[in-house]
C-alpha cells in the first residue's frame, strides 16, 4: 500500500485543521503525505477579489476547479504530479525566528540527504520560480521544496509539495 494518501482538497484541508488541534492537546509530531486531483489552491481573501467568482467558474470550466485555505500566500497547483507532505508540531513561544525554524525543519532532511550524495544545497531565493522565498532548497540554480507559512497558536501547520514530474517543486510551511 502507498503511504500517499488519495484525498479531495476538502478533506486534506479538515485533516491537517484536526492535526494542528491534536498536536496542541498531545504536543506529538503529526504527519501526512497527499496528493489530490486537479485544481488551484488559493488564500481564501482571495475570495473578496473583484470577479472572483467568475475566475472560479471559468477556471473550473477549463479543468482547474480553485479551492480556498486558510493561510496566505499565492496560488498553488495541485494534482497528480504533486506530492503533499503535511506536518504539525509544537512551536514554543520564545522561539525567535519561529518562521525560520519551522523551514529549517522541514528543509534540513532534503539538505542532509543532499551532503551524503555530495550533492550542496543552498537556501534561497529563485527568481521566476513558483515559490520565490527565502527557504528554496536551491541546487545548481533549481529550487525544491520552498516553504510558506500562516500563525496558528502554539500549533504548526508545515506542508511541502513537489512536482514528481520535471516541473520546479514549490512547499510551504504553516505557522
């Protein structure tokens, strides 16, 4: 069996919202892997754009049904191609780069693997890449997992997707 999990958008939404909540009462690490079908994840004050719902409508008609969540940031591709990792965790309150730590947690794996292959990685911004932040993971100039995140409490949201076919990877990390 796939540890991949085969979601509707909706469902891995309420899935990582439940996350964040049990990782505030249990203080556990949680983590999913998803991907989902086709479709364009937009920040959901998105919604008040004028013509939005129009957009919506003729995006949908054209195959690409647009969804909303919850965190901010920019419009994000989804589909077969596309591998979602979701993670939850506890961020203390005195951390002071806590945007800082949540992308290092989530990046530092991809790096590691990268140095036992002889392979470096460096963080940093890709311009003209679908993510464009500080915390690409940049090798030979092509970003991977580029982290975007949104506050919520004490619980941490952290997600990265990546294309599983030759297009520029994007992830985000939610706080």
């Amino acid at each position: 069996m796939s540890p991949v999990l085969q979601l509707p958008y909706h469902e891995a939404l309420e899935r990582e919202r439940d996350m964040v909540a049990e990782v505030v009462d249990h203080r556990d690490i949680k983590w999913m892997i998803w991907q989902t079908h086709h479709g364009i994840v937009v920040p959901r004050s998105h919604a008040h754009y004028d013509n939005f719902d129009q957009a919506m409508t003729s995006s949908k008609a054209r195959g690409w049904p647009v969804f909303l969540r919850d965190t901010g940031g920019g419009a994000v591709v989804q589909g077969p191609d596309v591998i979602n990792l979701s993670m939850s965790f506890i961020s203390g309150p005195t951390v002071d780069d806590r945007i800082g730590s949540a992308y290092r947690l989530l990046c530092e794996p991809l790096m590691a693997m990268l140095r036992s292959r002889g392979i470096e990685g460096a963080y940093r911004a890709v311009s003209g890449s679908m993510c464009d932040g500080a915390y690409n993971v940049v090798v030979a100039d092509r970003n991977s997992p580029a982290p975007r995140n949104a506050g919520k409490a004490l619980g941490v949201i952290v997600r990265s997707n990546m294309q599983s076919s030759p297009i520029l990877p994007c992830s985000w990390i939610w706080i």
